[in-house]
C-alpha cells in the first residue's frame, strides 16, 4: 500500500509540472501574439519560410543551394554602402540583388568559372566590399549585427505588406510553372529536346530566389537566410523520394521549423536567425540519425 500511494504520489508530481510547463507556454505564446512587432515577423517569417522551402528543394537539386549565402552576402554589402549614401536599404538591394542572381546564373553557364566557383566568388567579394565600407563609416555596430543576423524589431509595417504581396507573388508564380521548374530541376537536357524555354525558367528561379532572400534578409540575417532554402528541403529528401512529396514536406518543415525558433528566440532572448537555423540543424540531425537506424536495421 504504501508503495502504490509513493508511486501515485510521483505520477502526480510528474503531470503537475507538466500542467505548469504548458502553462507557462501557453502565457508566453499568448504575450508573444499580443505584441504588435512579434505579430509582423511571425507574418512575414512564415510567409518568407514557405517561399524559401518551396525554391529550396529546386535549388538543392540543381546545386544552387549555396546561391542564397551568395544573394544574403551582397545584401549585407548593399546595406553597408547604402548607410554611406544615407538611401533606404530596400529601395536598392531588391534590383541589385535580383542583377546578381542573372549575373552568376550567366556566369555559371558562359564563363569559363564553374557554378560552385562563381557563387563563391560572388559570396567572398559582396562580403569584404561590405564590411570595408562598414569599417570605414560607423564600424560594427548594433545595427550592422542586426543586418548580419536579423531581429524582431525591424519589421514595419510597410515591410510586412511589400512583404506579403511578394511571398503571394511568389508562391503563385510558383504554383503556376510547377511542371516547367521540375522539368528543368530534374533534367534540362530532356525539358530543352521537348521545347521548354530552360533558360527563362532557369531565370524565373534566380529571379523567385532573389526577392525571397531579400524580403526574408530583414528579419533572419544577411548571414542566416539561406538556411531557409537548404534544411527544409535537405530534411524533406530524409522522408519523401517523390518530387511532389519532397516539396510539400519541405514547405511544411520549413514553417514549424520557424514557428518553434521564433519561439525558443522570444522565450529565450536569442537571435531570430539563429534561432530558426538550430532548429531546423536539429532535426536534420534527427532524421539523419533515424534514416541510419532504418538502413541497419532493413540490412540486418
């Protein structure tokens, strides 16, 4: 007797500190939810996070993944010099950053310089040309960290309409040549003898990547916003083989994936960006880990 009343003592301890636990969650998803800011970069976060994971599983198949460090780098480099000449940062990094995604995508193709060396090229020069005009006018500040990193605080309102009306334009932009990007995601040599246009597909890409990474740039961080595109798809090949399931798995990977780092991020004071990326790190972890077990055990 007195050991069954020890163990419903323990069982019942354990479920009030789960009461508390989701208790307390819920009182801190309710406050972040109340507050005006948090509700502007849940918006255009998820909206950014669908787009980026939708492009991701193309840009990963082409091996382009490494495109978005490229376009989130000469971001980084268009906000330095346009705090010299005291212009908007918006105003100018969507045009340049959408020149640069044709520019390497040209260059991949015509150039004697491969692809991977292009995007690293690119990558390393935006980079350096943006932390010399930093070091030369305010050096590293807040600000820049918050450029390089991301932040809650820095959406607007104006951001988050231009922000939705993009990721709308995307996603249906999307949706509507869906056959003609998996035709020249799966095999170009094929969609050109059966008449698709590759190269204006190939730039319609480029051109979907470009917008994404640039509104998504505010919030995750010039540094940290092409691991949108990368992990949820990397994750999505874990689980699903078919191209279809691969790219509806990444989208929905990609948004809880961002909802639970903006979570931890709120809950516990850290980077938005960061945040996301470690989440998105840990459950590739994961499904690497469970895809290893499967193979041992259907091997053995």
């Amino acid at each position: 007797m007195t050991y069954y009343n020890g163990a419903s003592e323990t069982s019942s301890g354990f479920f009030s500190i789960i009461g508390e636990a989701l208790s307390d969650l819920a009182n801190m998803i309710d406050l972040m939810l109340s507050l005006g800011f948090m509700q502007r970069a849940l918006i255009v976060g998820l909206l950014v996070s669908l787009c980026a994971a939708l492009l991701g599983v193309n840009l990963v198949l082409k091996r382009y993944a490494m495109i978005g460090t490229a376009l989130g780098n000469v971001g980084f480099m268009v906000v330095a010099i346009a705090g010299i000449i005291e212009v908007a940062p918006v105003a100018i990094s969507m045009p340049i950053v959408i020149l640069a995604a044709f520019l390497m995508l040209r260059m991949s193709e015509k150039s004697k310089v491969k692809g991977d060396s292009v995007v690293a090229l690119v990558s390393t020069s935006s980079i350096s040309i943006g932390v010399i005009f930093t070091a030369l006018t305010t050096g590293i500040t807040l600000h820049i960290c918050t450029v390089m990193f991301g932040s809650f605080f820095v959406m607007t309102q104006l951001d988050m309409y231009l922000s939705i009306a993009v990721s709308v334009a995307v996603v249906v932009l999307f949706v509507l040549f869906y056959k003609q990007l998996f035709a020249v995601t799966h095999d170009e040599d094929f969609a050109k003898a059966t008449g698709t246009k590759v190269e204006i597909y190939k730039s319609l890409l480029a051109l979907l990547t470009a917008v994404t990474i640039v509104i998504g740039m505010r919030m995750m961080g010039a540094m940290l916003v092409a691991a949108l595109t990368i992990f949820p798809a990397l994750s999505a090949m874990r689980i699903c083989k078919r191209f279809l399931s691969v790219v509806i798995s990444s989208a929905i990977i990609g948004v809880v994936c961002f909802a639970l780092g903006m979570l931890f991020s709120f809950g516990l004071d850290l980077p938005p960006g960061a945040s996301v990326v470690g989440v998105n790190l840990i459950l590739y972890i994961i499904l690497c880990i469970a895809s290893f077990i499967k193979r041992k055990v259907f091997a053995g």
